[in-house]
C-alpha cells in the first residue's frame, strides 16, 4: 500500500509540475490577450510542444527552429567534465543541453551528466522521411522520445520522468517553446510531431461553408486547420482578426511550407503540405502573445 501511494503522488506532482509550467507561461495572454495580435491559442500551441515529446524526438535550434523526427546516431561519445569519457546509446540519453562548453546529459533513469558530446552533427529523419544533418553548435536542446503520461497510460518509471522535467524546466525549456512559436511558423503532422517554417504563401482562397469563395491574404492568417477527410469534416482558418471560418482549402492554395534545418544550398526548396499530411499550420505568433515568463517578450511587458 505504502508502494502505491508514493507512486500516486510522484505521479501527482509530475502532472502537477507540467500544467503549473504550462499555466504560468501562458497565464497572462490567456487573461489579457494583446488586443491588436488576435493570436490564437497560446496555451494550446505551448501544449502541442508537450505532445511532440512523446511522439518523437524533438530537436529546439538556437534560433528558435523545432524540428521533430528520429535521430539516427545510435551511440553518442561524452567527453565528461569530471574526466574519461563515456559512451552511451541512444536509449540511455532522455535529453541534451547544448552550451558553448559544457552540454548537460539527462539519462533516461534520471540521472545528470556533464562533458561535452563528441559529435560534429546529428542525423535525423524529418516527418516527411527527408534526412538532415543538423550541426551541433546550431542545437539549443534535443529531447529523445519521452514516455509520457496519457489517458490509461502510466510511464514505466514516473521518478525519473519527474527528475527530467525538473532539468527542462532549468534549461528554459518553456522559453524556448515560445521562442520557436514567436520566430516562426509551425507545421503540426497528424503524429503531433512538429517542424518550424515559413509558409510561403502570398493568399489563401477558402470555399467557406457560409460565404462562398474568399480571397485571403496570407499576412491576415493566423492559423489553417486541415481535415483528415474532407469528406467527413471541414477545414477551418482563423484570421488575426480572431474570425473562424469552416470550409474547404482550395486546391489552388496549397500550403507551401520552407522548414528550417536544410542546408545553406537547399534553403529555397519549400514542401507542399497537402491534406492528410499536415493537420495544422499555425503562423509566427507575436512576442506579445506571451505577457510573462522566461522567453521573448516574457518580462512582465508586451513584446514586440
């Protein structure tokens, strides 16, 4: 009995601990929201972060970019700051902290590690199966694949799990959440996994359910929402005014989506996000979307 209700209660103070970070990150813009943004749903974009963790991994860039996919390095060698080195497998790293001399190692079983890894890139597939070679010094953190609680799902080893959210809440990981969502657009997959963008888009014609055809610009966009079935459900776009309208994208306003992480020679080539591929694009949103916390525009003022 003492066994389970200890369980119960790091089980408790983990979720706890994510819906605490997640309701003080986005407090203010969910109490106040910047009268002239219209940005929507910063409370639900800050989650989708939370569920890319548990799909995939999650690579955040120094520049704000969030690429989800699986890394392929099957092992990684850390030089470690208390001396020797140490090689450790994939499975045994739950995150990694990347600093300019030091990265800071998660293992999966909760314990820290100091060095340096001893990689010049990491290799990892993209949703869409494209493969990227992501230098080191251009990665701000990368979480592997968390076993996260879910409905009627309890992670194998919740103490360590909690261990782990402690070490993401001292690298800024909601800071850099936000960073990622105010710098760029974001691509949601139907797995929930993620990639940051810009859509390259000038207009979206939208055969709305009420008004028939529109014409609409794509700086007035706030966010695309595409069915899985068009037969059975509706596409919806929300302005930066905060209108919501249901309908269907038009054919001729495919989503064309340029994700970070290519190379310098492949920087112009864009993705066509088609319907079934992509459930949802949510454009840049202002630093003002986030009144307070650790990130841009988080010092208790609006942002720019």
């Amino acid at each position: 009995m003492q066994i389970k209700t200890r369980a119960l209660a790091v089980g408790l103070l983990l979720g706890v601990f994510l819906l605490a970070g997640v309701t003080d990150l986005t407090s203010q813009a969910q109490q106040n929201p910047p009268p002239s943004s219209g940005a929507p749903g910063a409370r639900q974009l800050i989650r989708s972060f939370f569920f890319a963790m548990g799909s995939a991994d999650l690579v955040l860039l120094k520049d704000g970019g969030a690429i989800s996919g699986a890394i392929q390095n099957d092992q990684l060698q850390i030089t470690l700051s208390s001396g020797g080195s140490k090689l450790l497998k994939r499975g045994d790293i739950a995150l990694i902290s990347f600093g300019e001399k030091t990265d800071q190692l998660v293992l999966t079983n909760g314990d820290l590690l100091s060095g340096k890894v001893q990689a010049a890139s990491l290799q990892l597939t993209t949703p869409n199966g494209a493969a990227l070679d992501l230098p080191t010094p251009t990665i701000a953190t990368m979480v592997f694949k968390l076993d996260l609680p879910t409905a009627g799902h309890r992670p194998a080893n919740p103490r360590a799990l909690f261990k782990l959210f402690r070490s993401l809440q001292s690298q800024n990981i909601f800071g850099l959440f936000a960073k990622s969502l105010t710098s760029f657009d974001l691509a949601v997959f139907p797995n929930r996994e993620l990639w940051s963008g810009k859509v390259t888009n000038k207009q979206f014609v939208f055969n709305t359910t009420l008004f028939g055809t529109l014409t609409f610009k794509a700086a007035d966009v706030a966010a695309i929402e595409l069915a899985s079935d068009p037969k059975s459900g509706s596409d919806f776009i929300t302005l930066k005014s905060g209108d919501r309208l249901s309908g269907a994208l038009d054919e001729k306003s495919a989503i064309q989506f340029q994700p970070v992480g290519f190379t310098a020679q492949a920087q112009s080539a864009s993705l066509t996000l088609k319907r079934g591929e992509v459930t949802q694009v949510v454009f840049r949103l202002p630093a003002s979307a986030f009144g307070g916390g650790h990130g841009p525009g988080f010092q208790g003022g609006q942002g720019k």
